[in-house]
C-alpha cells in the first residue's frame, strides 16, 4: 500500500509540474551547435555576444516564425511568405500578398545562408534587396510592421503574445523573463534564421567526392567561373560556397532603374539600381528570379545575361564590358551546360528537413 502511494505521489509530481507557473520554468542557457557543411569556405560567422544561439531560443524563434499573432489580423506569419518547401521564398509568386492583398514590387527572397553577409559584407548594407538593414535582428521587424504586409501595431503584438497561455514561458526558458519585448521577439527570430544554412547540394556532394559531376554540368561550371560566363565577379568564384558577394550591383535589368535600390538607402547617385546578389543556391525551388521577379525560368535569366541586359550609367563594369560584343554570345549548347551547373547548387535535403 505504500508503494501504491508513493507512486501516485510521484505520478502527481509529474503532472503538476506539466502546469507550473511561469515563475518556475527554468531559464535554458544551453547552446545550439550549429552544424556547418563539410568542404572548403564554410567558415563561422559571427553571432552577436548579445544574442548567442541556444536551444531554447532558436525553437522560440522557429515558433515565432511561424506564429500568424505577429500579423495585425492574425493571418499571416513569416513563414506565409517564407515557405520551407521552397527554400523559404514564396512558392512562385511574383510579389506576395499582405494581410490585406496588398503587394509589393519586390520577390520575397529565399532564406539561407543569411548571417554570413555579417562576415563578407563591410558596409553595413547587408539585408533586404536595397540594404537597408544591418543586421538580422534589425531586418526581423521589417515585415511585420510594414503596412503593406503583416502590418503590426508593435504594443498590440507583444500584447497578444504576452496574452497566450504558452509564449511568457517559452520566453522565460529562452530569455530568462516572461516579460516579452520586441527585442526579444526579434532576438529569437534571428536565432532561427541563423540556423538556415543550405549546403548538400549535388555540387557539394561532387566537392566532397560523393559523386561525380556529368560533363554538361562540369562545362557549365566552367563557363561560370571564367570570363566567358562572367558570373564568378558577382557570385563568387568557386573557392566560396555562398554563390553571392554579398554585395550590391547594377546588373543592367533597365536603362533607366524602375527601383532605385541601393540608391534609396544610401542616396549616393552611383548606387541607383543596385541590389543585393542573391544566392544562386536553391534556384530550383526560388522562381520566379531577380529583386522584382521577371524571370518566370532560370532560362529566361541565362538568355538575359546572354544578350537582353540594358546600359544605364551605374550598370556593373563585369556586365558593361561585353556590351560591344552584343552580350555572352553562348551557344545553346554552352547555356545547357550552364544551366545544368546551376541546377546542380539545388538543395533537396535543406528543403526537405525544414518543412
């Protein structure tokens, strides 16, 4: 009979402790280890002293991510826009749609591979397509307070978070408080979006020796990393993992730039319609291409820097070099190649493991 109640005492034990207060849920400090891909350029980038990694904070943040409180009207979160099954871009749309079907006249881009424009970007132009924002927590609480997209009223947000029956303690375990700030919101969502990291593609299987490349796709690489595709300058030559400077350029979309760009942030008449590289990882899953998505297909983008782009005063010295030639001047056969290259820096496994 003492056993029976000693059991049911710990049984009870068990229960209660399911349903503690805030004021007993126990701040986690553990770290989260980052797993970096194997092979060459995968260096750590740096995480602010301020707001390091942890468990806790990085599942915090996930939630957050996902949590449609952060909209106005409690319809919509980052991941509306940001889908995972398409590398965190938004699933072919030209321009997203807001809480109130208002859009843009910019693509949502893809997220990954993000927290290392703080290592290789020196500016301090790092985030959104024109840079205006410099660091991820920074860039965070763009979206949700833009009147054409979640359109938060901040105090209102943190009230409906503050409100549930769940957020206070997964704040106190993260943060050490159930007292929830925007700082801390954007805090956790950082910790998210530093964890994103894309880099088992096919092309990264082949550096590593896990397969071998097929000949169309070894040609289309070279074609990338020398001056007869002059992609390299922009996106890195093959000593880089990321496929992106990290960097603005004008890459010649208009003579006369619809965007202004960069321009709008740093008001310098040479940064008029340049815009953040993007990645060339994931193209698979990221149409349509380009900061306001013309491109439906990546081969409508290989035709373009083939022989469609446009003069204009700020346009990319790398581009404006083979104006006199009319353009690249590939053969079907070299876009093939160039285009099976491309396709190859595709990452299923990145997609797959963060629906």
């Amino acid at each position: 009979m003492k056993q029976v109640l000693i059991c049911m005492l710990a049984l009870a034990l068990v229960a209660c402790k399911k349903d503690l207060p805030v004021a007993y849920v126990a701040y986690d400090q553990t770290p989260y280890a980052l797993i970096m891909p194997q092979g060459r350029g995968w260096t750590q980038f740096p995480i602010p002293e301020e707001n390091p990694l942890t468990i806790a904070g990085v599942a915090l943040g996930k939630q957050l991510f996902e949590e449609k409180l952060l909209s106005a009207n409690n319809t919509q979160s980052c991941k509306t826009c940001h889908q995972p099954a398409f590398a965190f871009s938004d699933g072919g749309k030209q321009f997203s749609e807001g809480i109130n079907g208002q859009k843009g006249n910019r693509n949502a881009p893809a997220l990954f591979n993000l927290a290392w424009a703080d290592l290789y970007n020196v500016t301090g132009h790092r985030y959104f397509w024109d840079g205006g924002k410099g660091s991820l927590e920074q860039q965070a609480v763009g979206p949700i307070v833009n009147p054409i997209e979640m359109a938060s009223d901040l105090k209102q947000m943190i009230q409906k978070l503050q409100q549930t029956s769940h957020y206070p303690a997964l704040f106190k375990k993260a943060f050490g408080t159930d007292s929830i700030t925007i700082s801390l919101v954007v805090k956790a969502l950082s910790q998210f979006e530093r964890t994103l990291i894309s880099g088992n593609s096919p092309y990264d299987k082949a550096e590593r020796r896990e397969r071998q490349r097929t000949l169309s796709e070894y040609n289309g690489m070279v074609i990338f990393s020398t001056e007869k595709g002059d992609c390299f300058h922009c996106h890195g030559n093959l000593s880089s993992p990321f496929f992106t400077d990290f960097n603005f350029h004008n890459n010649g979309l208009d003579e006369t730039p619809i965007d202004s760009g960069l321009f709008r942030i740093t008001g310098i008449a040479a940064d008029k319609g340049k815009f953040k590289t993007p990645s060339l990882r994931n193209l698979v899953f990221t149409a349509p291409y380009m900061h306001d998505g013309r491109f439906k297909t990546l081969w409508e983008v290989i035709e373009f820097y083939n022989s469609g782009f446009k003069n204009s005063p700020t346009l990319d010295p790398f581009i404006s070099k083979h104006i006199a030639n009319g353009g690249l001047n590939l053969t079907p056969i070299e876009k093939t190649d160039l285009y099976n290259f491309l396709v190859s820096l595709s990452d299923s496994d990145f997609v797959t493991k963060n629906r």
